[in-house]
C-alpha cells in the first residue's frame, strides 16, 4: 500500500490555485450557514488569523534571507 504522507510533490501557483478556490468556496459556504454562530467567535478568530499571519511572514522573509546567502 502506498503512504501518502510520504509523497513528495511539487506544486505550481497555477496548479495550487485550484485548491485555494476550493477552499474559499468551502469557508464561504460555511461561513453563511454558521454566519451566527462565527461572530460569536470574531475576536479569537482574528487574533489567531494575525498570529498566523505574523508567522508566516517571519517563515516567509527567513527563507527569503536563506535563498539570498
């Protein structure tokens, strides 16, 4: 049996956008049927949204930096 968790792959932008639209399509979804029950949850949700944000960022220049060395 193969292990998919072991597949390594190399994505293009245009072939990741697929993904990313089908992603939105579902947190869009969901966001209009949960609508309620989310903006009980707006302030945690931007707070780990701008963790997250601030990470990737740090990951993203660190990496940017390396390539440069």
């Amino acid at each position: 049996m193969m292990n998919f968790f072991k597949a390594k792959t190399t994505w293009t932008n245009a072939e990741f956008i697929y993904f990313k639209v089908g992603i939105a399509a579902f947190y869009l979804l969901a966001g209009g049927y949960f609508q309620a029950w989310v903006r009980n949850y707006t302030i945690p949700l931007v707070i780990v949204f701008l963790l997250n944000m601030i990470v990737t960022i740090y990951l993203w220049l660190k990496k940017m930096k390396a390539n440069n060395n």
